[in-house]
C-alpha cells in the first residue's frame, strides 16, 4: 500500500516536471544572474606560495635567474553557489478547498528544477498549516 503511494506521487511528480521544463530553463537563466557564484574554486593569480603552478609563468622564471618567484595560483575566483534554500508551502485546508494543489505542486517543481539546474546548494521543503 506504501508503494502504491510512492508510485502515484513519482507520477505526478514527474508530470509535473513535464509541465514545467520549459518555464524551468527561463527560470534557470534568471536565477544564474541573481544568485552570484559564492565559492571560489578557480585557480588564479600570481603567488608566491598557492596551489598549482602556472605554467605561463616557469619560463619567465627561470630566465629571471628564480627572481620573479610568482608562478603560482590559488583558488580566488567564484564560481559555485553555496546556498541555503528552504521553500514553505501552505498545507492549510483552505488550499485544498480552493483546489490550489496541483498548482502549488506545480510551482515547487519549478522551482526545484531551476535550483537544481543552477546547482544552488542546499534545497529544503517545509509545509505549513497542515495538521
């Protein structure tokens, strides 16, 4: 009975990606301009002490006679999001008398699929109003 349950929700679940893919990848540009990259995980600069070697830089130094000693990079430049996300739902009976379900359904697939596409982070679901 449990995964007739299980079964009936990941095809409605998946319906309602179905829906939403095409609002999604809209969705997905925006929020790459929104949500900046907070985590820095490309390798750049000129250092004396880093991580990786910048290979541009070896020769230069060699021929400075190991004077121009700022051949390495670190990890400065942002490019991943480290977010914390939590979307609340309304779970109160007057969503279920005015058959907003499925739209509230709806809205949260899209919303966890851009979050996803966008690689964001960390994606929680909270319902509300519920008992």
């Amino acid at each position: 009975e449990q995964l007739d349950g299980e079964v009936y929700g990941q095809k409605v679940w998946e319906r309602c990606e179905a829906l939403t893919a095409g609002l999604a990848s809209e969705l997905t540009e925006q929020l790459r301009f929104i949500l900046e990259p907070s985590m820095a995980s490309r390798l750049a600069g000129d250092y004396r002490t880093g991580k990786r070697i910048n290979m541009k830089k070896v020769i230069a130094y060699i021929a400075s006679h190991y004077r121009k000693d700022k051949i390495w990079m670190r990890r400065t430049r942002p490019d991943k999001r480290c977010y914390q996300v939590v979307v609340a739902m309304d779970d109160s009976k007057s969503m279920s008398e005015n058959s907003c379900g499925m739209f509230a359904l709806e809205a949260l697939t899209l919303i966890c699929q851009a979050m996803s596409r966008v690689e964001v982070g960390e994606l929680g679901v909270v319902s509300f109003g519920g008992s």
